[in-house]
C-alpha cells in the first residue's frame, strides 16, 4: 500500500509550516513507529551543504536533528532546489518545460524512495503559489504527489478569512484536495473568540467545492520568544556587521527578548524600567558612557541582555578600547555595523518577522512538542488523513 502523504503549507514564509512539521511528527511517533515515518521538502529556497557536499534546505537537517526518525537519507529529502536568481534563468531558457519535467520526475523519485512508509510528511515552501512560474508551487507540487492538504492559516477572524479567501480559491482553481485548515499564533485570549466565529461550518459553507469536508484540526496560540532570532541568527542577516565575540558559544544561541533602542542621554537612563534579560540593545556608538552603563547594568541581571548591536561605527575609528574591553570581558554578543540606527533597527525587526527554527533551538522543539500535545486534535487527523 502506498504511503499517506500529507502536505503542509501556509498564508506566506513563517506561517509555522516547520512547527507544524515539527509538532505533527512528535505526535505521530505516539501511534506509529518511526521508521514508518518519512519527510520530505519538495521544494527548498533556504539550503545548507551536507559533509558529504550535497545540499539540502536547511528544514530537513532540522526535522532529521529533532523528530526521531531514523535513517533519513537526507541527499534524496530535498529534490528541487530553487536558490538565488533561479527565476531569472529559467525565464531566460528555451525549453521550460524539459526543466519543469525534470523537477517533477526528482520529486517523483525521492517519494519513491520512501514506499515503505505509512505516512510521509511533505513540507511546503512560502506562500500556496510559490514556485508557480516554473510549475512548482504548493498547489502543483500537491497535485503531483497526490497529497492531502493541510493549510496552516494566521490568526485574527477577518484577517485570517481575507488569507483563506485568496489561498482557498487558489487552490481549489488548482484542483487541490485541502482536508483541512490548523490555526496558528492566536493570541491565547483571543483563541475563544476565534472558535466562536471561524467554524468548520463556516468554511465548508465559503468552500464546498473540496473533495472532502473542510475541517480544522486546531487553534495554536502563540508562544513568547518562539518566533525569535538568536544572535547568531542577527548575525547572518546583518551580513556586513563586524562580529565581536564567537558566535559559536552559548550566549549566541540564546533566544532574544524584544528590540531596544538607546537614544537618551546617559544621565536621563532609567535601565531598569526599559531593558531586560535577553534584549537586544541597539545604541550608537558615539556614546562611551552609554556603552559603559548598559554593559553593566548587563552584568548584575540574573540573565544579561541578549545582545549589542552598535551602530554609526565609523570604520577607521571603531570603538573605544575601553568599550571593546568592557564587552569582551561581559561576553555579550555584539555586532558593529556602519549603518545608521534607524536602518538597523528595519533589519532587526525584518529578522525577527523572518526567523525559522535553528539546529540549537532544544527549548522551543520541547514548547512546540507541548503545545501540539494540548492544542492539535490528533485523533481527529488520524481518523481523516489515515483513514
């Protein structure tokens, strides 16, 4: 018998298509045994280089640290691979179909691979039509594989209906086979309120042309600091920053709080009301005395704060030695950029709209895990997906 396969994808990037991956599997195992289990990304964007020289996205390497399944050869979990200015190339060629096919006929051969599996977890990528103009999006890519569909919606009711409208029909244009739909991020006292107005009569009252019966397989609230970057995550999208410190220790992969910006003068700073364990401090690096009294105040907190991002650097100045001894000494993260701070500030907040789940992430894997446990009708998914 061939295997289930059900595929995930969702409103845009960072809908949590990787923690409903994530929190799927930890509940399968439950009922299934592992090796029975396979994931797969058909389509990636993000990719990493294996030891061997292979690449893969980056989710697979995820999914293989942290959800127990055994023997995932990882080469064959990643068949299409669109990087940086793929689109332009293929516009550019002749013969977009011969491409088109050959992308098929990998995503065909790594599902192939894993026929001995009950169920196989398919990963999506971005928003439903991405990948659309090389005949590649979630909707084509769904169809291909025969999967069932599982849509991960954002949360808010008229906000979450106006993502539905325009994917929904999208998809059923497509002629995919959405099953169902999971909430995600609710805010936790708003989560009732979203049950009483968005209900599986409602949408299978907007959308009865699926093949089965809308159904929604729950309401995740949001979880403080899982969408977070750490650190080393800043580091890697402010590509042009200077790094002070090893962003291969432990206080880089600590998960950040929220963002601060410094901006009064020394003697009007009242630390204790603004900044906290785990912030990310973003200052000016005209200020020596600033600099000084954050450190620390840094230093007597039970948790430092997260993290220095100095700018307005000015690069053949830098920093006082005395600050560059005073943060080496504190071991807080610091990254030096050029940029003015309102540009940093529009990158930080950039990065933490867009931060996916990171190989050194055990304690969000462990809330992701909790939060599915509670909240994720897994019986009702059993009794509609496997069935």
């Amino acid at each position: 018998m061939a295997p289930k396969i059900v595929y995930i994808t969702g409103f845009r990037q960072h809908a949590g298509k990787t923690v409903a991956s994530i929190g799927l599997i930890s509940l399968l195992r439950k009922y299934i045994s592992p090796e029975k289990i396979g994931y797969i990304k058909p389509v990636g964007q993000e990719l990493i280089q294996l030891s061997g020289g292979a690449k893969v996205d980056k989710d697979v390497k995820v999914i293989e640290k942290f959800c127990g399944i055994p023997d995932m050869k990882l080469e064959d979990l990643s068949p299409v691979q669109l990087g940086s200015g793929f689109t332009k190339s293929y516009l550019k060629n002749s013969d977009k179909d011969k491409i088109s096919g050959e992308f098929a006929s990998s995503i065909k051969a790594s599902f192939e691979s894993m026929s001995n599996k009950d169920i196989i977890i398919a990963e999506g990528t971005g928003h439903p039509g991405v990948g659309g103009i090389v005949r590649m999006s979630n909707a084509h890519v769904g169809n291909l594989i025969g999967a069932d569909i599982l849509y991960i919606s954002g949360g808010g009711i008229g906000k979450a209906l106006d993502m539905l409208e325009v994917d929904l029909s999208y998809f059923l244009y497509m002629k995919s086979n959405v099953r169902g739909i999971l909430f995600n991020r609710l805010i936790p006292n708003k989560i009732s309120t979203v049950k009483e107005f968005i209900t599986e009569r409602l949408l299978q009252e907007m959308y009865p042309g699926f093949k089965d019966p809308l159904s929604i397989y729950g309401y995740l609230p949001s979880i403080k600091d899982l969408p977070n970057p750490s650190m080393a995550v800043v580091k890697k999208h402010l590509k042009e920053a200077k790094v002070f410190g090893d962003p291969e220790t432990e206080p880089w992969h600590q998960t950040c709080r929220s963002i601060k910006i410094i901006s009064l003068q020394e003697e009007y700073l009242d630390l204790e009301k603004f900044l906290h364990s785990g912030d990310i401090v973003v200052i000016a690096a005209g200020s020596r005395g600033r600099i000084k009294k954050i450190i620390e105040y840094s230093n007597k907190l039970s948790k430092p704060i997260g993290g220095l991002v100095i700018s307005c650097v000015i690069p053949e100045r830098g920093l006082k030695d005395e600050n560059l001894m005073e943060i080496n000494k504190s071991k807080i993260p610091t990254l030096l950029l050029e940029d003015n701070t309102q540009t940093v500030e529009r990158k930080l907040f950039y990065t933490f709209e867009n931060t996916k789940i990171q190989l050194y992430d055990k304690k969000k894997i462990r809330e992701i895990e909790d939060m599915f446990n509670e909240h994720f009708q897994m019986e009702k998914f059993m009794e509609h997906f496997l069935n």
